[in-house]
C-alpha cells in the first residue's frame, strides 16, 4: 500500500448482497424489540471501574512496597498490571473507540485515550489501523495492517514467503508479546507519520503537528510516571523495574495478539486479493463472513475478560454495538447465515481455536 496514496478497494455486489440488509434489519428489530440501546450497559461499566482500579492497585503496590516482599511478588504485581492492561485494552478501550461504550461521544474518546495512556498509546492511530484499515479490510493484504507483521511473519497466503517463516508456529508467540511494547517506545511515531503521508489522517480531521504534539506530551507522562518514578523510589536495582515494566507489556502484547489472531488467521478464514479493477470479490457483509471467526462462545470467563471478541464476527459485521449484546445477537446472525448459505466460521473452544492458529502459521511458513 503506497505511503504518498491511499486509494481503498471497493467491493462487488455479489450475488448474496441481500444477506448484509437482511442481517442489519434483523439486528436492529431485536433492539427496537426488547427497547435496549445498543451502547454499553451496566455491565461494560463494571469493568471501566474495575479493571483500572486493579491496574492502579497493582503499581500503587509496586511504588509502596517495591521488593520488600520478594521480588516473586514485585514481578507478580508487574504480571497482573499486564492481565488488567489487556483486560482493558479488550474489554474497554475497543468499545469505546468503536463509539459503542456510551452514547455519548466525548465518554467514548475520553475512555478510549483514558486506557491507551496506559501504553502510551495513540488513540488515532488506533482508530485508523483498527476501525478505518482493519474492519474495512479484513483480511486483505496491504490494507489490512493486523495482518501484515512487517516482514517478520507471514499472516496471509498472498504474502511472500521468506525461509525462515518456517519457524514462525514457535517464534510467533514472542512477537505477539511485544505489541504493547513496540507501542509504547518507537511505533506510534512511525505510524502517525506515515498514516499522515497516505492522507488517512486529513480524513480524520486531525492535524499532524498536533497528534504528533500530544503523543510527546504522553509518552514523556508515562515515562515519567511508570519507569522513572519506580526507579526513583525504590531500594531495587533499576533494571529489576525495567524488567518488570517490560514483563508487563509482553503478557499484555500475547493476550492481545493471541486473542486477534485466533479471529482472523486461522485455516477456515478467506484471503481474498485485490482483482485488475482494484476491487474485492464480495459485498462487505459477506467479506465479513469469510474472513472473520468466532470461537468459545460459552466460556463465560472468557467472554467477559476479552470484551466478547471471540464473538468477533458479530463484532465485525456491528462494530458500533457493544460487546455486552454479542451473545444475544449472535444466534439471529447464525440463523442469517445458514439461511444465506454463508459460512459462519466457530470453534468451541478456545484451545482448540489456538492450535487451529498455530497449525495454519507452520502451514503459512511452510508454503
């Protein structure tokens, strides 16, 4: 996808468009119904107290008792602000910067940056990568960027293959751990520019000078507040607070690449490519479809900490519909499909959906 351009795909009218209307029309009549708003409830609001209430608790602990109790307990504490962060990432942040945590606007955008100040992460860039390059491309290569790991994986059948991609089954799980990280120290200023360069940014309405301003600003914050404060208090050695820092951002980078992964690239997903005329084979619902997985549906404590993105299908065909009513939804989008002769792609268990990924990187680094 060229830097100085963007130009986006545009989809076919297939000959199963009608399963995209007919989908939403049902959707909706379930709201309109059971007269329930399609925002968050009372139930995603347990978690924006929670969850940062124990991401505060853990570091207020670090900052008191440092290793005093042992430095098992230091990096345990450091462990549990990486479960709370990707807790958050999953649970909260998404919702909200999908729009769906509130009806109100400025709650959305206040709680979206709110959990990314937590990695010192940049809630525009999030935006693009996710909402804008992610839901509209799934799946595709060059536009969609959660499938396009820099030249170190190989996540797509249209991609290049590299020889040492056969040993991307055993050094994927490393990778995925430094998300949070590569976030918080060097990405977020590559991607601003570069989003800026293909114009995705104007389309925003944001300015460069003043994202890139406000990204400074924070990352300096975080810095200050969550590497340079626990050094200066604490009678540990610095690179014990360095370590648990980045212990803590790689659990919260697995959990979340895992989580992803396990949606989108695994054997019964579609890569469809760009044809001659620069469009995509499929109407956008179907695209969805193909494309996109669910998988653990009733494992209940799962479903609540990641935010039901294993009902990532029902997610990408509403992403402006919280999470809370994925499950509630998700049985008149199965029915929609089978009636479509759509597949509708879900594995029961979460162990199950993770080898299925980890079978199809060896066979992707093998091809």
């Amino acid at each position: 996808m060229p830097e100085a351009q963007f130009k986006a795909p545009q989809f076919t009218i297939g000959e199963k468009e009608s399963f995209g209307p007919t989908v939403r029309k049902r959707v909706n009549e379930y709201f309109k119904v059971h007269n329930k708003a399609k925002t968050g409830d009372y139930r995603i609001w347990i978690k924006v107290i929670m969850l940062p209430l124990i991401y505060l608790a853990a570091f207020a602990l670090i900052l008191t008792y440092g290793a005093s109790y042992g430095l098992l307990s230091f990096y345990g504490l450091w462990l549990i602000m990486g479960f709370a962060i990707a807790g958050m990432g999953l649970s909260i942040m998404h919702d909200a910067n999908h729009g769906s945590l509130s009806q109100n606007k400025k709650i959305n955008e206040f709680v979206g940056q709110f959990v990314l100040n937590f990695v010192a992460g940049s809630s525009i860039n999030w935006k693009i990568q996710h909402n804008v390059l992610h839901h509209s491309f799934t799946n595709v290569d060059g536009y969609d960027e959660d499938i396009s790991p820099s030249g170190v994986m190989r996540f797509s059948p249209n991609q290049e293959v590299k020889p040492f991609y056969k040993y991307q089954a055993y050094y994927a799980w490393f990778l995925y751990g430094l998300m949070t990280f590569i976030w918080a120290t060097f990405k977020d200023f590559g991607q601003l520019n570069r989003f800026n360069k293909m114009g995705l940014l104007k389309a925003q309405g944001k300015k460069y000078g003043i994202e890139m301003r406000n990204l400074l600003i924070r990352k300096v914050i975080y810095y200050a507040a969550f590497i340079a404060l626990p050094i200066f208090l604490l009678e540990v050695p610095w690179y014990h607070v360095l370590l648990g820092w980045f212990a803590m951002h790689f659990i919260a980078g697995l959990i979340l690449g895992v989580i992803f992964q396990c949606a989108h690239v695994i054997p019964e997903t579609v890569y469809p490519a760009i044809n001659e005329e620069h469009k995509i084979e499929h109407d956008p619902a179907t695209h969805q479809m193909l494309t996109t997985a669910n998988f653990a549906n009733n494992n209940k404590i799962l479903s609540w900490y990641v935010g039901g993105l294993n009902f990532q299908i029902e997610h990408h065909l509403f992403p402006n519909i919280c999470h809370v009513h994925h499950k509630e939804i998700s049985k008149i989008v199965k029915q929609t499909a089978k009636e479509f002769g759509i597949p509708y792609h879900y594995t029961p268990k979460f162990k199950d959906a993770l080898a299925g990924h980890a079978r199809f990187l060896n066979q992707l680094g093998q091809a």
